[in-house]
C-alpha cells in the first residue's frame, strides 16, 4: 500500500525517525483529542528514511496497546471496589 506521507508535522500529525514505547502517550492523545497521525520512519523534515523490522513493529504496537489497556482496567476495577 502506497501511502502518501505529509510534508510537515502539525497538531494531528507526527513524524518520528524510530519507534520508541513512550510514543504510545502520544497515540492515546491522538485517541483521546480529533485523532491524527504517527508516520514511523520519517525525519522531523519530512524526509522519509524507512525503518527495519517494519512487520514485526506493525505487530508489536497494538499489543503493546492492549496490554496498556488492560493494566488501566485491572488498576480501575480496583479502585471500583
């Protein structure tokens, strides 16, 4: 699938050259606001750079997700009781 990446970051778009875990907080603002864009792979310029283990990332982000969300509902179904 050919995706055409933006040229500049804005308030619903990020650019990021490598995957890090703390980007997740970024998702769930995403989530939480009018949604936007991640592009993983991309230098702050716009200039796309590509990444290794592409698949194995496209795996591990919604797992790390869900495994985030379901520590957030044990830790809230406690504070329920």
């Amino acid at each position: 699938m050919l995706i055409k990446n933006p040229k500049y970051e804005s308030h619903r778009t990020e650019f990021k050259s490598v995957w890090k875990d703390e980007y997740l907080k970024q998702i769930c603002g995403f989530a939480n606001a009018d949604g936007g864009k991640l592009y993983i792979g991309i230098e702050d310029n716009g200039d796309v750079i590509g990444l290794k283990h592409s698949k194995k990332l496209l795996e591990d982000i919604p797992n790390k997700i869900v495994s985030l969300l379901s520590r957030t509902d044990r830790h809230n179904d406690k504070n329920l009781r």
